[in-house]
C-alpha cells in the first residue's frame, strides 16, 4: 500500500487547459489504528498540498484519538496546537491535513455528508484505500461507496487489499475461523476471486482496474533484495503454507480519470 500511495502522489492529473497544483487527496476506509500518515510525514509525503482523511466506526476512532493524545510529540508533528482539534468523546481529530472521521460506511449518505462538512473536494484526485475493509461488507453496501465515487468525483483510485477463494479446502477453513471470531466475510460470496474483484470496479463503469494475488504480487512486483530481506526477517521454512495464504489474499486497484 506505501508504494501505492508514493505512485500516486507523483501521478501527473493535469491537463493543457487546466495545470492543476499538486493537491490530492487520500481517503483510508476503515483505517482503524493504521499509522500511515505518520509514515508519510516521516518520508516527506505528508506534504501541505495532500489532504489524509481516515474513516472508522466511533468507538474505534475514540481509542485512538485516546492513544494519541498522549502523544505529544506526534500531535506537534500533525500540526500547530491552535490549528488541531481533537476529542476523545467524539472520536475525531481534525488540523489542516489529517482528518479523524468516525463514521459508518454502509451508510454512504453519512460518509458523503462527513467528507464534505470537512473540505473534502470531489475535483482533486483521490485514492482510496480498504485494507480488509470491503469483504466484511455486505456486497450493497460496498458497491455503494464504489459507485458513489464513479459518480462524484473527477478523478480517483482506489487499491484493496482483501481475500479470495472461499471454496476450496483452505478457504472454508478460513472462512470458518474467522466466523467463529465474530467475522463474517459478508462480500467474499459475490466477489470471490480475481476476475470478481475486477469487475467490482469495471461494472461500475471505473476505466481500468486489475487483480493478482499475493503469489504474483510476491513474486512479480517486490524486488529481489526485499524478497531476500523479506525472507531472513520471516524465517520462512513451510513454503507450502505461506504459498497457500497469499493464493488466499489479494490486491486489486482501479482508476479513472475525466481530465483525459
């Protein structure tokens, strides 16, 4: 996801008629206590032209806002102390790049409505980004938030990170472990497998979109010193098994653009 979201803060969106200034946004569907932002500022991403927007349920985001108030060093990092706003309470934290939005997203009509009460701008492109976040999701409510952003914003991308396969002997398997857990995998029915996953993004009219698993992704796009890095780190002695896990996840982006 870092290498997605470094690609596309030096995608170029501008057009002959209008050069736009660099501003984009990034929007992270059930960030939970994802720490990203804090990794873009660290690698000189976070930069005053990209707005961070973070969305996930309240009492989520008010265990977080929680953990980072006592983080002075962080929160001077976010921003100037006349400029943030945080409470605990409600969950939220707001300063003029990094947004805490505790919301529900199958309610779309919220997300729309909490997105816009805080400057958030349908003609800057956007990447989204759902780390198992949509396949929780029953199938409607997902495609909600797919068609809404076909529908509002000028140009976006989206990259998700979920699993696949639920009908073979590991899948079931996974399946059953996280429902016992409490964790239902509501859209693994309707979007199964790589070809599904595409057309999650294609059927709602996005101009491209693609789909590998973790296997590929591994193999094809990680470069061979971070293989090996990778490899030492993990201590990776059942092939087999970490081969199975990743034919069992998936990472799929989409795009569109209306300034081409």
């Amino acid at each position: 996801m870092r290498d997605v979201v470094r690609k596309f803060l030096r995608f170029d969106c501008s057009t002959p008629e209008k050069e736009d200034n660099k501003r984009r946004q990034i929007v992270n569907l059930g960030a939970g206590f994802d720490t990203l932002f804090f990794w873009m500022q660290n690698n000189g991403l976070a930069t005053q032209n990209v707005q961070y927007y973070e969305l996930d349920f309240l009492p989520v985001f008010q265990r977080k806002v929680n953990a980072l108030s006592k983080q002075k060093t962080l929160l001077q990092t976010i921003g100037k102390e006349d400029a943030l706003q945080l409470n605990i309470q409600e969950g939220t934290l707001h300063s003029p790049q990094y947004n805490i939005l505790p919301t529900d997203l199958r309610d779309i009509n919220l997300v729309t409505k909490q997105l816009l009460e805080n400057k958030f701008d349908t003609q800057i492109p956007t990447l989204f980004l759902s780390e198992c976040v949509l396949i929780y999701m029953k199938p409607e409510h997902s495609q909600a938030i797919v068609k809404w952003i076909r529908n509002n914003l000028t140009t976006a991308f989206f990259s998700c990170y979920e699993q696949i396969r639920p009908n073979d002997a590991f899948g079931r398997v996974m399946v059953q472990n996280l429902e016992r857990r409490g964790c239902a995998l509501q859209g693994l029915e309707a979007f199964p497998d790589e070809n599904a996953q595409v057309r999650r993004f294609l059927d709602e009219h996005w101009e491209r979109a693609e789909c590998y698993n973790m296997n590929i992704m591994y193999h094809k796009y990680i470069d061979s010193d971070d293989r090996r890095r990778i490899e030492r780190l993990q201590m990776l002695d059942e092939w087999e098994e970490w081969n199975l896990i990743n034919d069992h996840y998936c990472i799929s982006w989409a795009m569109f653009n209306r300034n081409e």
